[in-house]
C-alpha cells in the first residue's frame, strides 16, 4: 500500500498534529506500507514526518495560491478578495495542479490522503486519475462561504471524506450531498511519548519569577485565533477567588498571516491589566512538547467560543492525566464524558467556566479522579492502533 498525504502549509497546527499521530499510527502498523507527505512549504511538520520514517516532498504554493487563505473569509472583505485570488491566480494554480498530478504519478499511490481546503480542491481537481482521493475534513465547511461552495461543487469527483467528529461528519452531509460517504475517524494521541515527556518550566517560559510552593496551574493551550476563547478565559480567572493560591499561563501564539482573526501578545497583556490579572496570569509564547505543557499544569482549560470540531488539547490533557475544563460544543462535546474525564461549561459562559476551575481548584479529590479517569478514558478510546485500524479498513476498501 502507497499513501500519499497533501498538506498545503507545515506549520504545527491542530490539523497537523492529527496528521502526525495518524502517521505514527499507520508506521506502527503497517511497517511496509510506503507513506509519502506532499506539502506546499517545508517546516515543522516535514520535520516530524521525517522522524517518523514517511518520505517527503516539497512542491512550493505559488504566492498568490499560499496567501488565498479561510482565514482572511472572516474578515469583511476576505469573500471577494478569496474569489479574486482564486481566479487571478487560476494560472498558477493550474501549472501547480499538473506539477501535483506528476509528481503523484511518479510516487503510484492507492490512496490520496488529503489535508486542508487547497490540497482538497487540488486533489478533487487534478488527482483524481493518480489514485483513489479521500478527504480529511478538520473543521465546519458550512461556516466558510468560498470553501462551502468549491467543496460541494467538487464532493462528486472524490471518493469519499473523513471527519474528525460525528458533528463535522453530520455538516459536511449537509454541505456535500453527492459526497458518496464520510465517516467519522477520531484523531488519536500516543499516551505513552506524552507521558515520557518531563514537565516543562512554564514560569522561566513565561519570563515569570518562580510562585509560592503548592500553587496550583492553570493553562489555556490554543493558537491565538480569536474564538479559542482567550477573552473568556480571562474574564473566568478575574472571578477566581485568591485561595487556594493559583497562577494562570496562555501557552501558544500567533500562526496565521491574517491580523483580525487572532489576538495580538499586546492585545492579552492589555486585557490582563484590564483585568487587574497582572503577576498571576503569564504568556509564554508558542512552546513545543504538548506532554511537555499538559504535564507543567493542574487543570488544562478549553475555552472555545464556537463549537470545537474536535479539541486535540482535551484528549491531550486527559491522555497526560490532567483534569480539563471543556467547552461543551460541537465535536468537543462528544469527547469527553461530563463530570467524569472533565467538567463541562458552556462556550462562551464565563461566570460558568470560572465556578467549573474553582470547583478544580478547591477539590483535590475530584481533580485526581478525574485525571484518572480521563486516562483510562483516553488510552481506551483515543490510542493510535485503534486509529491506524480504522484508516487501514477505509485505504483498503475496496472502490
Ligand atoms: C482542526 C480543528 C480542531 C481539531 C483539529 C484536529 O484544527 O479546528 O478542533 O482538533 O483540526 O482534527
């Protein structure tokens, strides 16, 4: 079996962490498969995949194509100036559409594993002769208007979709009526490297002077995109009582090109003020080693204002036996089991999420056992075999 994998950027995201454990997974098991990854830039994630032993490939976007991105739909203008890049850029991105097909002619897949609105519109496109074209859906379709309309115009011409919920599952049903099946495959994490991982130093991250003995940690881990939550989770730490003594991080960055999507590290140091949080909330900035940060916190806090697709950072906490605050929406609802691997709140609800952590705080008990749980919970619903054997059936199926 040959796969080819298609991600257009190689930038650690959530999406691309999902692609790592899944190659690590398939290596595992099937240790003569041929796995290859395509992407439009070398980075961090070609780095990994390296490491993994999965061959890879280079095929630089062409600018215009690279800069055309979902993000900028959010803002005002990004539906028509998306539109315009699309067509301005048609040229390019049909000579990069037939240097994809040749250089997939060369490698023979079976299956073409695509990643990311541009691969999926690429492989629908021009990949179609190359191997058998499957889908990884990441994300809600139905909330980007260009991506919405070129995935259902093109869902006819691949054979099939997964996606990492049954919440995008059921949106993409919605979105993509000719797509001849989706199945939902959860994404998965390796316990076992999270847990080799040694605590990070999250205060000399942060440039923060070391807390009083016994303080307990709390940590949004998010990408600094806007509706990770990031104002929410201020607002919830502002109404923490002082005692039992606590200190808060925001551990991640910015990693898309598009101002007004995300927050600036200036925008959070000001709400922080604001907020009067000063010396007990700290930014550390992007940090790798997702055991590594799980590990360096108590209570790990999801605080998504939109329904979460999936949510890697809550099986992660729960994988490191952390206990988690979830955002109960979406993909992310279905992954964690309420009150017994996490505590719910719902999006957006700060007052809601500040008595969720406090309960945390105060309740050492509760916080073991749901740690405990959520570990059991995770290796037990979230492991890479049971991943690698789900897309094992799905690449060997027969057309
Ligand atoms: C996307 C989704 C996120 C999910 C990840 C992996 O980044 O937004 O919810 O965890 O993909 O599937």
């Amino acid at each position: 079996m040959t796969v080819l994998y298609l991600n257009p950027g190689a930038g650690m995201g959530g999406a691309e962490t999902s692609l790592t454990d899944l190659l690590a997974g398939l290596r595992a098991a099937h240790p003569d498969w041929q796995l290859h990854l395509l992407s439009g830039e070398e980075g961090p994630l070609m780095e990994e995949a390296r490491q993994l032993g999965v061959a890879t490939h280079v095929l630089p976007l062409p600018a215009k194509l690279a800069a055309a991105g979902d993000s900028g739909l959010r803002q005002k203008k990004g539906y028509g100036e998306l539109l315009g890049k699309l067509f301005h850029g048609a040229a390019s991105t049909h000579s990069y559409g037939r240097m994809l097909a040749r250089a997939a002619a060369a490698l023979r897949p079976d299956v073409i594993h695509s990643n990311g609105l541009k691969m999926h519109i690429l492989a629908a496109l021009y990949l179609r002769k190359r191997g058998r074209v499957l889908w990884h859906i990441h994300d809600y379709v139905s909330w980007r208007p260009v991506a919405r309309r070129l995935l259902r115009l093109l869902a006819g011409r691949v054979e099939g979709a997964l996606a990492n919920s049954d919440s995008v599952a059921e949106d993409l049903r919605a979105v993509c009526p000719s797509l001849p099946w989706v199945q939902r495959v959860y994404n998965a994490v390796d316990s076992a490297s999270l847990l080799a991982q040694a605590p990070l130093d999250l205060d000399q991250a942060a440039q923060a002077p070391p807390p009083a003995p016994g303080t307990l940690r709390i940590g949004l881990v998010a990408t600094y995109a806007r509706w990770k939550g990031h104002g929410v989770y201020l607002e919830a730490l502002a109404r923490l009582p002082q005692a039992p003594a606590w200190r808060a991080y925001i551990v991640g960055g910015a990693i898309y090109r598009t101002a007004g999507s995300q927050y600036s590290a200036e925008e959070l140091q000001a709400e922080i003020r604001r907020l009067g949080l000063e010396g007990r909330v700290f930014l550390t900035g992007f940090l790798s080693g997702r055991g590594a940060i799980m590990r360096a916190l108590d209570i790990v806090v999801h605080a998504s204002t939109k329904p979460e697709p999936f949510g890697m950072v809550v099986v992660e906490a729960m994988a490191c036996g952390r206990a988690v605050v979830v955002s109960r929406a979406g993909g992310a609802a279905e992954i964690f089991e309420e009150g017994e691997t996490g505590l719910g709140h719902p999006p957006g609800d700060a007052p809601e999420l500040a008595r969720q952590i406090e309960t945390l705080l105060t309740d050492e008990s509760l916080r073991r056992r749901l740690a405990e749980r959520g570990q059991s919970y995770a290796a037990q619903h979230f492991a890479r075999p049971r991943l690698a054997a789900e897309l094992s059936k799905l690449y060997q199926r027969v057309p």
